[in-house]
C-alpha cells in the first residue's frame, strides 16, 4: 500500500490531497579525504604547524689504497615547512521571516489548527538542518583542498579578507606539454612504468593508479595494450570494470601484471562559487600514482581564538561550532570552523600528473 496523502480544502471549497515533497540533494564526495589522509588527525594548541624533512641517500663506501683515509661523508640537510592553517566557516541566521512560511511537505489550506506546525516546530526543525549544513559545507571544502593538496601541491586560500596560497612543492607533479602529450597517447604503458620506477627509486612502490575517465579511454584505445593484455599464451592482465559503491569513490577498471598495477577511474564534481561552475575533485586529463604510505597523510587542526561568557578562549577541533541568540531582533545564528590542512606523510610517496 502507498503512502497515504492529507486532504485539504482551498478557499473556494475544492478537494485536493497534498503527498509527500520531492527533494532532490546533490551528492558529496568525501573520497579523498577518507582515501588519502589515513593517519590519525592532530590538533594544535596553535594557528601554525611546521615539520621538518630530509630525503637520504643511499651511499656506498669507496675502494681506499694503502696508508689513506677516505673523505668524510657529509651528513643530509633537513628542511622546514611551515603553514598556517587555513580558517574556514560556514553560517546560517534564522530569523522569524523563515518561520512565517510554511517548510516543505506543511500541509496548508483548510483544515484544523493542530495540522499547522508552530514556529517552535519549525525552528527546530529549521535549526537541524542548519546545523547539518554547516558542518557539510565546512566538510566539503576541506575535501576540496584536500584534493588539491593530493593533485596540485598548491591549495589556493582565496575568501573574505584572505588571498594567499600554501606550497606543497610536490616533487613528483607532471605536467606533459606540447609532443609529450601526443607521446602519452600513443603509448601511455611506457610512461606509467617510467613513472612507477621513479617512484620505486624513492622506496615507494606504487599499487594503484587512479585516473580520470578521459585517460582510462586512452589506455582502451591503445591497441598495443589491449592486445597484450589479450595474450592467451601469457596473462599480463585483465579488465573488468565494477561500478563504485558510492558518489566518488574510484571505480575499479582492472588490473595489469606489466606494469603490476590496478586501474581505477574517478569523476566526482563539486560547485565552484568563484567560477560559477561545476569541477572535478581530479581533473580531466589527469591520474594520480598511488603508494601504500600516500594513504598515511594527516590533517593538523590549527587553533581557533573566540570569546565565551565574555571569556576568550582557544581551542582546537574538526568542526568547531558557535550559536548565538538575538532577542531583540528575534534571530539565532550558527557558524562552524574549522582550520585543518592536510600534512604529508612523506612528499615522495605519490605522483600527480597531467596528461591530456
């Protein structure tokens, strides 16, 4: 049996029966947010975090002839990244003209008092769904430079009163150009296995490669590869496509033994209020080579300054959340910050590029 409607009566007396609204919500995508920061989240007494960093070698001893010293080895430099920690809110004002109406799915027209809700039952329920998005619209952007962070090494912290970026310098970001770009086409096998082996000579051996739609179509289109894939003498592979379970998570397309690699694609969007127009978490065009200790990043929380009970105060948090009440001008506000940023476990572990 279906959902039973509620029969109401117009003005002039007719019949009608009002059923249950139709809402439509946009999905989110939280992928690379769960998929690529893995370690567990620190949470500053500060706005600022640093770390330091060295890559070593691997040096070899050398052949000395008799009576001699070999020159002292240097030792490795380190270096320090230092950011500040982007701050970034979300705020709903509630006030009595958003009460004065009816919400969606309030039946309306002739019928008994008790049918209509009253302003207490619609500020609560108003009241939950800001909270709700505050803390999603808060939870989106971090998702958002979250990517950037993964593809680009450059997070753009462009807002009210604020324009500056933070610089990852990602050692391992492609950019193809000109022929190259034409050379990935006709053969993007090759390029993969050089990239994988530069990863390798860093210590990282990468297991998965996650692309945008467009580059799995040149690897489809290459003949050369679907053939040896083909190879009935020798398995080098396969492909067999599985449909993501949720709103952005990669889509696994199959797997290859030359390289040894598995093959995702991933498309997620969100809107971009600058632009005024819908992008890509992971560009078109682009693939990122993922290792085992890519997926060990962290968010640091930087501190968040405020005033409570005419006491300030600084704490540290994921959604740090404030409510206000007006009653002269009968309205009540919510605003959730928060100031994580994405902190690397090891800047080599991974490769972004750009090939189309």
């Amino acid at each position: 049996m279906g959902t039973q409607g509620i029969n109401t009566t117009t003005s002039n007396g007719a019949q009608r029966t009002q059923i249950a609204p139709i809402e439509t919500i946009l999905p989110k995508s939280q992928f690379f947010s769960k998929y690529f920061m893995g370690s567990i989240p620190e949470f500053l007494p500060t706005a600022e975090v640093e770390w330091d960093y060295l890559t070593k070698g691997a040096p070899l001893a050398h052949f000395v002839g008799d009576g001699l010293t070999v020159p002292a080895t240097e030792r490795g430099k380190y270096k320090t990244a230092k950011i500040e920690t982007p701050r970034y809110q979300h705020r709903k004002v509630l006030g009595l003209e958003d009460m004065k109406s009816r919400q969606p799915g309030e039946p309306y027209g002739s019928m008994p008092v008790s049918m209509f809700k009253t302003l207490q039952e619609r500020a609560a329920r108003l009241r939950f769904e800001d909270d709700v998005e505050c803390v999603e619209a808060v939870s989106d952007l971090r998702e958002i430079l979250t990517a950037k962070f993964i593809m680009e090494g450059v997070i753009d912290v462009i807002g009210y009163g604020v324009d500056r970026e933070i610089d990852y310098n990602l050692p391992n970001r492609i950019i193809l150009l000109g022929s190259d770009i034409a050379n990935f086409k006709d053969n993007p096998q090759g390029f993969l296995k050089r990239w994988i082996s530069n990863l390798k000579r860093l210590g990282f051996r990468p297991t998965e490669v996650i692309m945008s739609p467009e580059v799995w179509s040149l690897f489809e289109e290459n003949e050369k590869w679907i053939k040896q894939l083909d190879n009935r003498r020798i398995e080098k592979g396969e492909i067999a496509p599985v449909e993501e379970i949720e709103y952005g998570a990669p889509a696994y397309m199959g797997k290859a033994r030359d390289p040894f690699i598995d093959f995702y694609t991933q498309e997620s969007e969100y809107y971009d209020d600058i632009s005024g127009t819908m992008k890509r978490h992971l560009p078109a065009g682009s693939l990122i080579l993922v290792t085992p200790q890519a997926k060990r990043n962290r968010y640091a929380y930087g501190a968040i300054d405020y005033m409570e009970n005419g006491q300030f105060k600084s704490v540290s948090g994921e959604f740090i959340r404030e409510e206000w009440h007006d009653d002269r001008a009968a309205t009540s506000e919510i605003l959730v910050t928060s100031r994580a940023v994405p902190v690397p476990s090891n800047i080599n572990s991974w490769l972004s590029a750009t090939v189309m």
